[in-house]
C-alpha cells in the first residue's frame, strides 16, 4: 500500500471513528483538549471539541496548542486488536505524548490525551485490515528475535521480542505459552516454521531463551513474504 492509499484510508477511518461515537463517549469529551494525531506513516489530524455543536471536529493538519500523539498505523492496529497496551506503547516509544514545552507537563499531556483514547481505539479498529495483509510493511522481509526473559510481579516469565518489517522495528511481549499453543498447530500462525526446533516445556532459564531466540529467527526466515503477512505478523503485529 502506497503512502497516499494509507493517508486516505488514515483519513476516513478518523473520519468514521469521530462519526460513530456513542453519546456517553460524545459527552465524555465536552470541553476536551485538542489533540493533533501525526502518524508518521500517513500524516496528521487535528480533534477538536467543538462547543457550538457540542459535537468533536476533525480538521486536517496540526493545531497549535493542541496536545500532540505521534505513533504509526501499525500501532494503532495493535493498540485496538489489544496486542499492544498504551503503557507498553508509551515505554517503547511506539506512542508518543507532547511535543516541545508539553514534555514537561507529562500528567496534564497523558490525562488530556486519555479523554481521547476512544476515537484513537476506533480508528485503530477500523485500520485492522491492514495487519492481515500488509504488503509494503512486508516486502523487505519480517525478523524476529527475544532480546531479554523477565519475571513479572506475578511471578510469570515472558519475553521481549524484536521484530522488524522494513523500515518498521517494534517490540513484543509474550509468554512461552503464547508461542508454544501458536507452534503447536500445524495450521496456526507459526505454521511455516519448523515444530522440532521449540524448546520443550522442561528446557528453561537461559536455554530456553536462547533455543525461543533461533526458533523465531527461523520461523521468520522460513516464512515467505506473503505467508508471513497472513501468519506470522498477527502474532507478532
């Protein structure tokens, strides 16, 4: 998909997203904030409470003043799909809050940004067609590796991955679960790879991390360009 296909349908996903908002997510946003939307990989858009008709405005471009989001499509789509929470977004720096002197009013940047969230959810909804078949994300190849095993408070083991489509690097969590139940179907995502390189449940600590390393690597090496677009990338999207 070329950059002014994915604007326009940037466009009208916001467009649509500012449309179908319910009343109670309409009266949530009386008095709100302005907030400019720059996605990188397809433009910016300004929301506006428009209080003559009580009703949010889309302009196109940035306003000054407004409170400023820069993030992709891509994580839009995963913010909305739920692959991808706005904290883990905020700390990877896929999502970014304020722009200049806002950096220094992060809590007033985040809150206002919050009120938000529901339009941002809706184009991110309505973008989703664009993690099942991303050609142009895609035609340089998809990688994969686990750059660090962490235990979470609950006492849980996952593993960061870093992924990387082109000119697009993002990173993952997940549970060895998460992969184990993905490789374990000869018609899952994970299909194209080859079943007999995942660790076994009994491997762990460093081995298991460094055997999940090469499994991926060679999962997405395995992968073609037009599988990997419709089975790998979800999972990894």
């Amino acid at each position: 998909m070329d950059a002014q296909t994915l604007a326009a349908k940037a466009a009208q996903a916001l467009t649509d997203a500012t449309a179908g908002l319910s009343n109670q997510e309409t009266e949530r946003l009386a008095g709100a904030t302005s907030l400019t939307l720059a996605l990188e990989d397809a433009g910016s858009w300004t929301l506006r409470w428009d209080q003559a008709t009580s009703r949010p405005q889309l302009i196109n471009g940035e306003e000054d003043g407004a409170i400023k989001v820069t993030t992709t499509t891509t994580t839009l789509v995963a913010l909305a799909s739920k692959k991808l929470s706005p904290f883990t977004a905020l700390v990877h720096g896929k999502l970014k809050l304020g722009d200049g002197a806002q950096q220094h009013a992060r809590d007033t940047v985040r809150d206002a940004a919050a009120r938000w969230m529901p339009v941002l959810m809706r184009v991110g909804a309505t973008l989703r067609d664009l993690v099942d078949a991303p050609p142009t994300l895609l035609a340089g190849g998809l990688k994969a590796r686990v750059t660090a095993a962490r235990i979470r408070p609950d006492g849980v083991t996952v593993y960061d991955i870093a992924v990387s489509a082109g000119a697009e690097a993002w990173t993952v969590t997940k549970r060895y679960s998460e992969l184990r139940a993905a490789a374990g179907v000869s018609s899952g995502p994970l299909a194209c790879a080859m079943d007999d390189g995942f660790p076994a449940r009994s491997v762990g600590g460093t081995a298991r991390k460094q055997a999940l390393d090469a499994w991926l690597r060679a999962a997405a090496k395995a992968c073609t360009t037009e599988r990997a677009a419709r089975m790998l990338y979800p999972v990894l999207g």
